[in-house]
C-alpha cells in the first residue's frame, strides 16, 4: 500500500481557504496527482484542506472522505515575547530537554504539562492506526502486521491535510518523537510525501513505512509556481526561490 499525505495550498487563513497563489498550486497538484492512480481521498474537514483536494478529486472522479482528526491542531505557548504554536516553539527551549528527542516519553518535558496536547496526539495516532487496520496494516510497536489478503496489496490513499499534523502522522509512522520531527521537518504548501508500506523479505506478514520525496514540490517547479513558505519562520521571502521580475 501507498500513502500520500498532502499539505493544504497557499492559505488564508482568514478565510480558511487558500490564496490566488494557492489556487494555482493545486491546480499543479491536480495535474501530478490525477496520474497517482489514487483510490481513496481522505480529508480535513478545514476549507483550506477541501480546496486542495477537490480539484484532484473532481479529476479522478473520486469522493472526499472527510476525517474530523485530519484537522490542524489548535495548541499554543507562550515563549515570554509571542506565543508560538507546539512546532514553533524555540530551539533554546526545547533542545534542553533530552526527554523531547524520545518517542515515549516527549510529553514530560515541564512545558508540556497542563494541556492536553500528548492526549490530542495520541487520538490522531490511534486514529491514523485504525485507518491503516481497515487497510490491511496493523501497527505493533515500531512495525506493521500485514492482514491476510492484503500481502501484495497496490492500494494508494491519499490524506490532505496541515503541516502541523501532517507531521504528527509521519512520526508515527516512522516511530518517532513528534516534537523532534516537528521541529525537523517543513512540508511547503502542497507538498506530496510519499509512504510505502513496504513488506519486510524477511518476513511476508511484516511491513516498515519507507518515506519517498519527504515535502515533495516538484509539480510546482514543473508548472513555473515558486513554492511558498507558509509556516516557515523567520524566512524574508514569501516564495522560494523568489518569483522572476516582470
């Protein structure tokens, strides 16, 4: 089976659609993804998240399945000058604590406490996990059993959603710390990562998830639309690289 998580298009937020620049972006999107062989859309229920999806969906002729869990997370801390969401919080914070780098036991670092962020990452977890159970894959530990009938499966299931949980998904995937894949990973507006639940030679009933093209932008460079840095901090372009002088 193959996953493809999919980052929402330029936002606006205000609106909680996507931009002018975000339309354009999907509509590339669309043109790579109508030749994924795609044969179920899972979606946030977020406008932005729906906008990006439809035109794919309206191109392969398949349904928008919306997920209530695939949403974007709503947490925040303060950092004493602004207050940042989990995945913006300062490096000279969280790089103090060993605690952060370890996939069990994140959530007891001090800043942590008091809210119900480990509760609300562990749901999308368990969510993502009975998903996968109604694909055939059954996560045990750090690996996934594959169900009966389901060893030679080609199945691709695509999950638009947000940056912030995307990478929620993709550390559980990979079995690791979320705030250590928060704080490593950035998936531009539109970007395509590609999971291959691959079975293990060694063992036909196992697979492992193998990431392809983490962040994957190339339908953009392909169609002449700079990519946008929504979400990512302190960068003085608002595209990368920046667009051609007219």
């Amino acid at each position: 089976m193959r996953i493809l998580l999919i980052r929402h298009g330029d936002p606006d937020y205000a609106n909680d659609t996507v931009t002018e620049k975000g339309k354009r972006e999907v509509m590339l999107l669309a043109d790579r993804l109508e030749k994924e062989s795609i044969d179920t859309i899972y979606c946030s229920p977020l406008g932005r998240a729906q906008a990006t999806a439809a035109p794919t969906a309206q191109r392969i002729g398949k349904k928008i399945h919306t997920l209530p869990w695939l949403r974007e997370m709503s947490f925040h801390y303060d950092m004493g000058d602004k207050v940042v969401s989990p995945w913006d919080i300062y490096p000279q914070t969280w790089t103090q604590n060993p605690s952060v780098h370890e996939k069990e036991n994140w959530a007891d670092y001090a800043l942590y406490e008091g809210n119900a962020l480990k509760e609300a990452v562990q749901k999308v977890e368990q969510s993502l996990d009975a998903l996968l159970l109604s694909h055939g894959f059954r996560h045990k530990g750090r690996m996934f059993e594959i169900l009966p009938g389901y060893e030679d499966s080609t199945e691709t299931i695509a999950l638009f959603c947000h940056m912030g949980l995307g990478n929620v998904l993709l550390s559980h995937l990979a079995g690791i710390s979320t705030p250590l894949w928060w704080h490593t990973m950035f998936l531009p507006p539109t970007s395509v990562t590609t999971v291959y639940m691959e079975r293990h030679c060694s063992d036909t009933s196992t697979a492992l998830a193998h990431f392809v093209g983490v962040g994957d932008i190339s339908h953009l460079y392909a169609g002449g639309e700079p990519a946008s840095t929504s979400g990512l901090k302190n960068c003085k372009s608002p595209t990368f690289p920046p667009e051609p002088a007219v």
